[in-house]
C-alpha cells in the first residue's frame, strides 16, 4: 500500500508543477544596466575624454581614471579630476591630467586645465 500512496502523491505533485504557469523572468538590457548605473561624473569624463582629444587630435585615449571631485572654495562650484592615458600608433605615449571645474548649480563649465605627465 505504501508504494501504491507514493505513486499517488508523485502523480498529484507532478500534476500540480505541469498545470502551474512558468515564471517568465524579463532581465534587464545591458544599456538599461549601464544607464541605470551611470556614476555622477559621467557627463564630465566624456567631456574630459571629448576636449583630450581635441588637444591631442593624433592620439587615442587607452586608459582612464576618474581621481575624483574637489568642492571649490565657493559652495557652488565643485571640479571633477581625470587621469587620461593616450598612445599614438608608434612608441609614444603619455598621460594628462584633466581638471574641469564647473558651476553646481548651472553645470557650466568655468575651467579645464591640463598637465601633461610620463606617469
């Protein structure tokens, strides 16, 4: 009789899993996934990107660091800081520093230094 029951009850659970709906899970895009997760400073390390290579037209940009955000001496201003390394298509290649110091409030840009480094 014990087998008999065990049948039953495998029957009924196998029934029970067939006749409920699968869970259809709908993952995210990768570009959803990356604007959703879009740091802070993303607008101005393209900008940085941007302006590098207008300065250094024969170069690509191989590497690239956000250092970090400095709040100016005024409270409404803040400079966001990059590292960028840039290569040509021979031997040569360098570093440059990129500050772009804006308005918080406005977000227009009141400066952008560079600096040039081997390291």
């Amino acid at each position: 009789m014990n087998d008999r029951l065990a049948y039953i009850l495998a029957v009924c659970l196998v029934s029970q899993i067939a006749m409920t709906a699968p869970q259809v899970y709908s993952a995210p895009s990768v570009v959803t996934l990356l604007q959703q997760e879009e740091p802070a400073y993303a607008k101005w390390g393209k900008l940085a990107v941007e302006k590098v290579k207008e300065r250094y037209p024969d170069y690509k940009v191989v590497d690239y660091l956000h250092i970090g955000r400095e709040e100016g001496e005024e409270d409404n201003q803040a400079t966001e800081k990059f590292k960028l390394w840039l290569r040509d298509d021979g031997e040569c290649e360098f570093g440059v520093f990129i500050n772009i110091t804006f308005d918080l409030k406005t977000e227009e840009v009141i400066e952008i230094t560079y600096e040039k480094t081997d390291r």
